[in-house]
C-alpha cells in the first residue's frame, strides 16, 4: 500500500466527546504521516453549527458532505484513497465512493470500538459519529444519507466492545457480522466473516478507539480492552492479501496537547503507518 492519494477531512462537528476540536490538529498531523502520491484538504467550516432532527451540529455536517464527495470525484478511477479524519463521520461520502465503484462486490469491515449504529431517536449524545455505520446500511437522518446503501450482511463489525442496547439488536437483526476482541488475536476468524458475504473487495473503517487505551489513549471515546497495534496490522495485512483494497479512513485521533503524552502517541502512529504503508514521515 504506497502512494495513494491521501484526502484530510478535519472535521469534528460529528464527534460528542468534549475534547473533538483536538480532532482537525490530529488529522493534519497523520495525513503529512502517511506517504502519499497526491495530498487533498478538504476545506470544512471551523464553527459549530445548529442542531437538527436529533442531531447535533447538522446544518455544518451537511455542508461537509457535498465537499468530501466533490474531491473524492477528482481522484482519478482506479486510484487508492486514503481518508484520515476528523471524527467518524468523515467516512460518509468515502464508503459511498467505494460502493459506488464496486456494488455488491464490497464489503465493509468497521474497526472500532463502538458499533456507530444509532439513529438520531436512539442515540445517547446526538452526535453524528455514532449514526455513521447506521446511515450507511441506510437509516440514515435527512441530508446526511449516502446515495446509495450497502447491505447490512456485508458488513464486518471488527473490535467492537461498546454497543448500546438498541445497536446490539440490530446486529442480530440484521446480519451483521461482529468480532470482539478476542476473536482477532489471529486473522482467520475475520477472513471467514468478509469470505462469507460473498466479497471480492474491502474497506477498512479504522477508528482509532479499537486500539486498548493503554496501548493509545489519545481517543475521545476510549474503551478498555482493545486491540493491541500488531493485532490491528495482522488483521488489516490478511484482508489486503487476499481482498481488493476499496479504500481506507483512518480516524478519531484526538492530538493531545502535552508534549510528553503526544509523542508516545505519535510514535504509535509512525508503527502503524509504517505497517500500513511503509516507512512514512520520520
């Protein structure tokens, strides 16, 4: 996986964690990481915005869409794209793109902590972030709905340890696959899940979280006992050996802002860009 075109999408209207406005520097510190063929700022509104429909700051969250998927229309067919946010909610128009150029040969492997499978009438927070995955497999609330829907049984749950009562019900409604923690110590468990949707490609959804807090806490929304840095580059290896890459986010990383903390979490960050990507910046 080297060159791909690498698409900063800061935004943090999407994140209900008090610290989100660490999210924008942390995005611009992890996309000059990774080494890219072509580099694309998406240029998102900075304020918070108003709050509609049960969902926090959806007037700015809106406006942010139609701009991810005009750049991600400039990137060439063919071409690799690499999304780093922001909160979550950046990977709307990104999976969209990638549905878009596979149809139902994609399937869509989440890594994260939480299940992201709210609705603005379930959700706890209000915060967007949480309804991503849920608008994806198309529940999604007025104006942040992607053009087209995937599958709810193609769709991978990977390292997920937080699910609200209601989003533990829909995965038992609606097929969707989940793998704990426990069940990624070694890649054959989440080869069988995407082998059995049928697939021939994958997206990667990283959310930063799925990683143990103790391992990187510089998360909004950490939970304990995650997954450890060679467990998540196991994982990622094995899909992109036998699956065609679609694209892949990297997301929720929240720069922190004391010096000491920040480059024990950056040194994280190097291991895994160098094991996504090879060797990024030094």
């Amino acid at each position: 996986m080297r060159g791909p075109v690498v698409l900063e999408v800061a935004q943090w209207q999407g994140s209900g964690a008090p610290t989100a406005r660490r999210l924008p520097s942390g995005a611009a510190w992890l996309a000059e990481l990774i080494p890219a063929g072509r580099r694309r700022t998406v240029t998102l509104d900075d304020n918070a915005g108003n709050a509609r429909g049960g969902v926090r700051n959806a007037d700015v969250l809106e406006r942010h869409l139609p701009a991810v998927r005009a750049a991600l229309a400039e990137v060439p067919p063919g071409e690799r794209t690499v999304t780093v946010g922001g909160d979550c909610a950046v990977d709307l128009a990104p999976v969209e793109a990638a549905l878009s150029a596979f149809g139902d040969r994609l399937a869509l492997v989440w890594f994260d902590a939480h299940g992201d499978l709210n609705t603005p009438d379930s959700s706890p927070s209000g915060a967007f972030h949480g309804m991503v995955l849920r608008a994806l497999i198309g529940d999604g609330p007025e104006g942040l709905r992607p053009a087209r829907s995937l599958s709810a049984d193609r769709v991978v749950l990977a390292g997920a340890r937080s699910l609200d009562p209601g989003e533990q019900d829909l995965v038992e409604r609606r097929g969707i696959r989940h793998l704990g923690v426990e069940d990624l110590t070694e890649p054959g468990p989440l080869l069988a899940a995407v082998r059995a949707t049928g697939a021939e490609a994958v997206y990667l959804h990283i959310d930063l979280d799925v990683l143990d807090p103790q391992v990187f806490p510089a998360v909004g929304t950490p939970e304990p006992r995650g997954l450890g840095v060679e467990e998540l580059l196991g994982a990622v290896r094995a899909l992109t050996e036998e699956f065609t890459l679609a694209g892949l986010a990297l997301t929720e990383y929240e720069r922190t802002e004391a010096a000491g903390e920040r480059e024990k979490e950056e040194a994280v960050l190097r291991r895994i860009v160098e094991g996504l990507f090879g060797a990024g910046r030094g």
